[in-house]
C-alpha cells in the first residue's frame, strides 16, 4: 500500500530500520531533480532507495490555550542510500511524493555498504585489513598527502587501543590549548616548577626518588607550638607524612602533618607542616636534563610541568615547541584505526575513531601482504569539551583520589585570630627585612647546584624572634581567656 512520505514517517517504528522504499507517484516524476542541503539527486517513478535513519532537524511546538487540537511538528531528515551514487542525501519528510515499504521482498544487500568510523571500529579484528574508498572526508583532516579525501582508496589494517598523555597549556589567561601527545614524539622536554596551593598537594607530590624542594610564596602562622609557621620565602626539603599531638584548649588532640627540612642560612631545621595549611609553595628544579616523554612518563609521577627544549624534527610544525610550557596531567587510553594510502600500504597513520567522523564505502578485502609497518603519529590538538569529556571518563574508571585532610575546628581557628590580634598589641621592634643569599655550598650534598637567585629562609635572630613573639601571644591569649571566665 502506498503512502505519502510523511505518512510512512509518523508511522515508522526506528527499531525496524533500514528499510528499502519504491517511489510510487507524485509531483516528482522521472527526471525531476531534488536539491536539499547542497545534496542534488533525481528521483524517477519505481526509483528504490533505502531509509538508513531518522534525525529529527527541529520541533515546532504552539502554545494553546486548551490542550485538545494542539500538535506538534517534526520535520525529520531521512539518510537515504542511492544504489547510483556514493554520498548520503538527507530529505524533509514534507516531500510531496508518495512511496511503498518493498524491504521483506528486496535484497538490501544490494545497496552500496557505507561504514562510519564507529562502524569500522565495530567490526571484528578477524574482518582486516580491508580497502575502502573515502565517501565523506573528515574536516580538519591535518594528515599529509591528503589521504583522507573524498575519492581516495585507503587501507585499515586494523583497529587497536593506544596510549596518549594528555597535556594543557600553562598560562595564566584563558582560554587554554589541550593536546593528546603520543608516546612515540621524538622532541624533548625539560622539566619546569610545580605550583602547590598547601601541605596536601606537597603530600601528593613527594617522591622517593629525590627531595622535593619548595620555597614559600604564602605566610602562615601556626595555632601550635609543636607545628611551624611559614614565612615568604622558606624553603623547606619534603620528607614525609606523619602525625603529631598539639594541646587546644587543655585538650589533646591528634595532627596530620608534613614533615619536612627548612633550610636556613649555615644549617637545617626540622619543621612540621600541617596538612590543612593553606599556603603556596613554588617548586625548586635543579634537574637541567633534557627527557623524551616516554622516559618522562617513566620517571616522575603525574601531573608535572614540562617545556618543550627539543623540538620534532620529524613533523613539519611542531605545535608543542610554541607553547609557553605545558602540564602533563594524565596517560591517557583511545581507541585508533590504522590506515594507510592504498598506493602506499607501509606508511601507516593513526587515526582517532571518537574525533575524526568519515564515510567509506567497503571496496574489497586486503589481500597483499604489506610488510612491516611505518607507523607515524602525530599531536592533536582537542577541543575543550573533548578535553573535559576525556578528564570525566578518566575519573570515571580509575579509583578516586583520597580524601583532603579536615581543616582545624573552630576554636583552633577562634585561638589562632586572637592570638595574631593579641600580638599586634604587644610592643615588639618590627622584623627587620629578610635576606637573600646563596645557600649553594651549605646544603646537603644531594642538593648540590641549587640556584642562587632562589631565596632562603629567614635568618636565625629573625626565628627567635618570631618564636618569641609566639609565645608571647599565647600568653595573652591565655589570660584573656581567663579573664573572660571571671567575668561570666
């Protein structure tokens, strides 16, 4: 039974597709030509095409003020396959022309079979290598040759997971660039500062393969005698984690903290951090060699921070060697197709199957034997969704970091505010300015070659002095509370 076009859409159930129409009649008769979207093609009377999809392209909805006669209007798409052509034509169901549902009684075999990426990557490893011929070209297609061009005859040899860092752009202003660089990049990095916002994130970082060395950019002072207080400028040598009793309010209580080394101007002192300080600390890199990432990715614990000191010379624009540094954050697993120029089988790229959307029409098996591969990869550049697509899955499938550490209560808090205000009220002789020097031949001798320019912590008289004003205040803070209870 024939039907309009528009019919047989509302009352085409999805599940059941494809299926293999005949035109039957209407105002396109044979020869008519049918131009939508820049697609042009010629529908004739007892031409047959087959329904591959449904997309729905808008939904115009009214706003009624009874609900009875109120309808809403799908204008959909129809990928439809012509046995003539090699590209996909998409028609508004509007079409005024009528069709019949032939699919139990036609081989839709018959068809040209067209595969997506996906639908390659669907397929069997048993079912390749296989030759196709490009329909629909990807955009940004940035492989050379043009191999990926409507027209060309390539070659997917098979279909695989492989391994990606996934980096970002250090800078301050956004919006910032992301790449997925692969292991096999011949340039070479040097390593840059990490930036750590508190003790936590110092934690996390440490390594037993050398001292993390980091210098103070925020000040913090302590609630605690037991804990140390941080002035810009202190460099401390990371050790370990450990805990530790402080006494609040008569009350003991029990203290994550970081213990570490801070380095002073002829000697060392032992510190220790709480790991809820909110502080800032700025890396000190005294490793000056120069590492491909795979041995980056081996040696150090990610995320780190990497500028680029030996470009690819084997691409012709390394976009890395532009960027002002980068973080490498995570190691990344996607899935890639293999694919190489028909006329040249041996040089093979990679091509990422979730981010480069083609159409190839399956031409025939691959039967010659290509030899070993030349594989060559390149770095992509992704977008921003893409990125944060990537960062969810990542997390999504790996175990969640552990928990930060609390901050202190509330009466540690209430005693640390009263005691910085009870210690601007004691007359003391102001801190006189801190001094730099060069610390280079007084450290221990694995910290040999540190950078002068780097400053150091506060000088001897300077901690006394800061230690006495601590006490000092503690008491005031003591006798104020005392007071306080007289008073009630």
């Amino acid at each position: 039974m024939a039907l309009s076009l528009e019919e047989f859409v509302h009352s085409l159930d999805p599940r059941t597709l494809p299926r293999v129409l005949e035109i039957q009649a209407g105002i396109y008769f044979e020869g008519s030509i049918y131009e939508m979207f820049g697609n042009e093609c010629c529908f004739s009377t007892g031409e047959v095409i087959k329904i591959t999809g449904l997309k729905i392209k808008k939904i115009i909805a009214e706003i009624c003020e009874q609900m009875e006669g109120c309808e809403s209007l799908q204008p959909f798409e129809l990928p439809m396959n012509f046995p003539v052509r090699k590209d996909i034509v998409r028609i508004l169901p509007s079409l005024d022309v009528e069709v019949k549902d032939i699919t139990d009684s036609y081989d839709a075999n018959w068809f040209l079979q067209l595969l997506s990426t996906e639908d390659l990557f669907e397929m069997t490893s048993k079912e390749f290598p296989i030759v196709t011929e490009v329909i629909e070209a990807p955009q940004g297609n940035h492989l050379p040759q043009s191999i990926l061009q409507p027209g060309k005859t390539i070659v997917i040899h098979k279909k695989y997971q492989a391994s990606r860092i996934l980096a970002s752009e250090i800078r301050s202003n956004f919006p910032k660039r992301h790449f997925l660089i692969p292991t096999s990049y011949k340039g070479k990095f040097k390593r840059r500062p990490r930036e750590f916002p508190t003790a936590y994130d110092l934690e996390i970082a440490k390594s037993e393969k050398e001292p993390l060395h980091v210098v103070a950019t925020k000040a913090f002072h302590s609630p605690h005698n037991k804990l140390s207080s941080v002035s810009v400028g202190d460099q401390f040598l990371v050790h370990h984690s450990e805990t530790t009793e402080v006494l609040c309010e008569g009350i003991k209580k029990v203290v994550n903290v970081l213990a570490c080394e801070k380095i002073l101007k002829k000697s060392y002192e032992a510190a220790l951090l709480p790991l809820y300080m909110e502080g800032g600390f700025v890396e000190v890199i005294h490793d000056k060699k120069q590492y491909p990432i795979s041995e980056l990715c081996k040696q150090f614990r990610l995320p780190f921070n990497v500028k680029v000191s030996v470009r690819d010379l084997s691409i012709e624009e390394d976009v890395l060697a532009a960027t002002p540094g980068l973080q490498l954050e995570e190691d990344i697993t996607d899935s890639y197709l293999l694919i190489s120029d028909f006329a040249n089988p041996t040089e093979c790229w990679e091509i990422p199957v979730g981010r480069l959307n083609m159409t190839v029409q399956l031409v025939s098996n691959f039967s010659r034997d290509a030899g070993p591969f030349l594989v060559r990869t390149l770095v992509e550049e992704i977008t921003e969704e893409q990125y944060y697509m990537m960062r969810r899955y990542e997390s999504s499938a790996s175990h969640p970091p552990p928990r930060p550490p609390k901050h202190p209560s509330v009466e540690e808090t209430k005693l640390t505010l009263l005691t910085l205000a009870e210690e601007r009220k004691v007359d003391l002789p102001k801190s006189p300015k801190r001094h730099h020097v060069d610390i280079t031949k007084k450290l221990h001798p694995n910290q040999a070659g540190l950078d002068s320019k780097v400053p150091v912590g506060s000088q001897n008289d300077l901690v006394d002095e800061e230690k006495e004003r601590s006490n000092r205040g503690a008491m005031a803070v003591a006798e104020t509370f005392k007071n306080e209870k007289h008073q009630k």
